[in-house]
C-alpha cells in the first residue's frame, strides 16, 4: 500500500482495478475499527485543507470527522472567504496550502472549470490533492458505493444495476455522480444499465468508455430511455434524477419529468431482493416517495456511512 503515498484522487479512472481493491481493503479495516473503537492514529499531527465552493453534508463531515479519527486537523475552507474571490488562481492556492500542510481536499463543481481547477491544483502542489467532487468526477461517493455494494454482493459479476438518471450536459450541471458510477462498475463485471429521457446524454467519451471499459473487465453497459426496463428485475437501482435541481435549474421543468420518480410500483419490476441507493441529498416526494427510501430496500444510510469510511481509507493510502 506504501506505492500508493502521495497519489492524487481525482478521479477513479486513474487507479487501477488492484489499486482500488487496495483502498476497499483498507476502507474495510477502517470501518472493523470504528465499529470496535480501536484507535487508528495514522494521520498524527497531519494537516489537511479542505476547500469547499459549495454546500455539503456528507462529504465535508465526513472527511472531517475521518481527519479526526486519523490523529490529524481538518483545516475547512470555505472559498468565498479566501483570496480565491479577488481571483487568485488554482497555482498559487496549491502551492501555499501545500507548504502549510500534507494534503488538499476540494470541491469545485463549476461547470467545466472543476476539473480543470483540481488537475491545476494537482500540478502545482507538494501535497496530494483529494477530489470532494467536481463537475465531471465525484471519486469519493464512487468509492463508497463500490464498497456499499460489495458489502451486499461480494461477487458483482453479473449484478444488474440500474443508473436512472437524467441530468445532461447541455444543462451545464454537474453530472459527476452518474458519470463515475458508468465508469466504475463495468470494471466489476457489473451489468450496468443507464436509463434517463432523451436529451439527458451523458458525454460521448464517458459512454464510449464506459462501453470499453465493460468489454475489457467483462462487464456489460448498455443505456435505455424506458424507465421501467431499467427497474425490470434489477438488483440495485440508483435512481436520481431532475427532482434536486428543478427548482434551481431553468432548463429543467419538474412536471416534464414527474413519471421518472422512484415509487412503490417501480421497485416492485425489480428483483425481491432489489436495493435502492442514492448518493443523497434526495429530494424526496419529487424525486423518491419516502415508502422507498425509508422501505426495507433502501441502504441509502449504509452509502451515507461508507462515505467516512472510504475517505479514511483514500486518505490512509495517499497521505
Ligand atoms: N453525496 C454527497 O456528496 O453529499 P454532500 O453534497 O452532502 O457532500
């Protein structure tokens, strides 16, 4: 694991498949640990600057209570109230956090200016800068959801998993949650199913190579625009569409897209044993009735949890 010290996590594209598994072993241990209270001090008297640009839950808290629980301080950033605002560039915000301290984490989901922000960063700093997401790639919830589903399935040959989802490109939002998550499974072997109404395209590249990426590890990818066929005997559905944006998006009309919210009925299409996840926050009502994301089906907390888990474990491997 020591090969992997001082590796940037921008994105899962740039780990491989033993790298990965190095990093679920690890996040796995950590979680054995939490649960029997044995101190892990891996991180001591470690710094790490976390730059936020925008709100989160899950992904802040859990990278700071992950920062604690590894002996080390959690620096939060919120950009507004740094130079960043006056205009100071990714170059000399890299360079200076990373002389202060041993790792940069950032979100930046600014429509075709995060990933460039996070590989600007990346070039400049003496630190490994950690992806919290940006407009392309959410590596941190890929992770944790790779790990939510082996915990379910172990062997993920095979396994159906449907992404229902309709953000777009053209809609100039970010699309990092799905995109990774095409990505990610096929190298699994998973079945992976995209589902979302015409005029929700995810990027050429990305299905390109989610297409690839299933014949190369013998997964399979395939997309649809009938919902149903998505539920139809699934055994993870990961529905998460228009509902979290349309009151803030103009492009987006909630009562264009209402059939696509994940209801009783739907999950019923799927396997008995079907689970229902969601990177979260949901919308629910709009986009999830809540006898489903409360139901029996549903490891939405599970996915949540493993986020702390994973981000100790990215942090252990990389810092
Ligand atoms: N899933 C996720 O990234 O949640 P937050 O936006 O709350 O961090």
């Amino acid at each position: 694991a020591g090969r992997l010290k001082g590796k940037d996590f921008i994105t899962l594209r740039d780990w491989t498949n033993d790298e990965i598994n190095m990093l679920l072993d690890a996040s796995a241990d950590l979680k054995r640990k939490f649960y029997m209270d044995i101190p892990t001090p891996i991180l001591p008297y470690k710094t790490i600057f976390l730059m936020f640009f925008e709100q989160s839950t899950r992904t802040r808290n859990s990278m700071e209570a992950g920062i604690a629980q590894l002996g080390g301080h959690a620096n939060f950033l919120d950009t507004s109230t740094m130079q960043i605002s006056h205009g100071e560039v990714a170059r000399d915000t890299a360079k200076i956090l990373s002389s202060y301290g041993h790792g940069i984490a950032c979100r930046n989901c600014n429509w075709q200016e995060g990933n460039k922000y996070l590989n600007d960063m990346a070039a400049n700093s003496s630190t490994p800068i950690m992806n919290l997401q940006c407009d392309l790639f959410h590596p941190m919830q890929g992770i944790a959801d790779l790990m939510t589903i082996k915990e379910k399935h172990p062997d993920t040959e095979r396994l159906k998993v449907s992404i229902i989802w309709a953000y777009a490109t053209s809609h100039k939002k970010p699309i990092s949650v799905p995109l990774t998550q095409i990505l990610l499974f096929p190298r699994y072997k998973m079945d992976v199913t995209l589902a979302y109404p015409e005029g929700f395209e995810l990027p050429d590249w990305a299905i390109e190579e989610a297409v690839e990426n299933a014949k190369k590890y013998g997964g399979g990818f395939r997309i649809t625009h009938d919902m149903e066929e998505a539920y139809r005997d699934a055994d993870i559905v990961i529905p998460k569409n228009w509902g979290s944006w349309s009151s803030k998006n103009p492009h987006v009309d909630i009562e264009d897209f209402k059939d696509w919210k994940c209801i009783g009925k739907l999950m019923e299409m799927a396997s008995k044993d079907v689970y229902y996840m969601h990177a979260l926050p949901a919308d629910r009502g709009n986009e999830v009735e809540d006898s489903v994301i409360d139901g029996d089906h549903s490891i939405v907390y599970q996915e949540a949890e493993n986020r702390l888990h994973t981000a100790k474990g990215v942090m252990s491997l990389i810092l």
